[in-house]
C-alpha cells in the first residue's frame, strides 16, 4: 500500500487521511470539496464553481498519484442539496470521458465539511494497472 500526501495544486488534508491511497492496481481518492489549493478557503460562488474546483483538485490528486481522469473507475458525488444535481452533473459531465463514463453514485447528505455544497471522491485504476 502507497499513500500520496503533499501533491501540488491539490489542498492539504483537513484532518487525518492521505490525498490518494494506492492498493492492489486501484487508486482511492479522498473526497474533495471546492478549496482553493492556495488559501484553503471554499471557492466564492455557488455550486458551479465548487464543483469546477472540485474537479480541479480531483484532477491534480490523481496526476499527483499517477493516473488520470480517463481512468476513474466509480465517482461518489455527495450533495447537501439534491437541488444541485443538474447543476453538478453538467459540470461533472465535462471533466470525464463521454465515451466511457464512470460508474457513478449520488447522494444527498445532511451536511459537507466546512460548509461544502458539494464533496466527490474517485477510486481509479493505478497507471500500469
């Protein structure tokens, strides 16, 4: 098992867990939430723009850790408003392959951590896996 902490362009942990863990060929991403990399502020706006940050920093954890969007494999998007969900998914839509698509969950929850409308963890497959 590999753990991968201190990738840039990515926020630093909030709490006691790594960035990405790698096991067995797979990658588990923690989720992230819409912080700016630099300041560890939520970005200003709406859900859009969390969810692009979001996936920013979902892109940088999984290049950090040696992969890439092209090979998420399950995508759990977690809302704290299931009003959001057309929002979120066209942005989502964007960022991964219309070709073949991650197997997706969605849920809506009570309350995010720090005030986050909306939080997206990945597992991916490793490179050379």
């Amino acid at each position: 098992m590999k753990s991968f902490n201190g990738i840039a362009n990515a926020p630093t942990p909030v709490g006691p867990y790594s960035q990405a863990t790698e096991a067995n060929g797979l990658l588990f991403l923690a989720g992230q939430v819409g912080l700016e990399p630099q300041t560890g502020a939520l970005v200003p706006g709406g859900v859009r723009e969390q969810t692009e940050q979001v996936l920013k920093n979902l892109d940088a954890v999984l290049r950090g850790a040696g992969s890439a969007p092209e090979r998420i494999l399950l995508t759990t998007i977690f809302l704290a408003d299931m009003a959001d969900f057309p929002t979120v998914n066209e942005v989502y839509g964007h960022f991964v392959s219309s070709d073949a698509p991650p197997a997706r969950q969605t849920v809506a929850v009570k309350q995010l951590p720090l005030g986050a409308l909306v939080e997206i963890s990945v597992i991916a497959a490793a490179i050379g896996a």
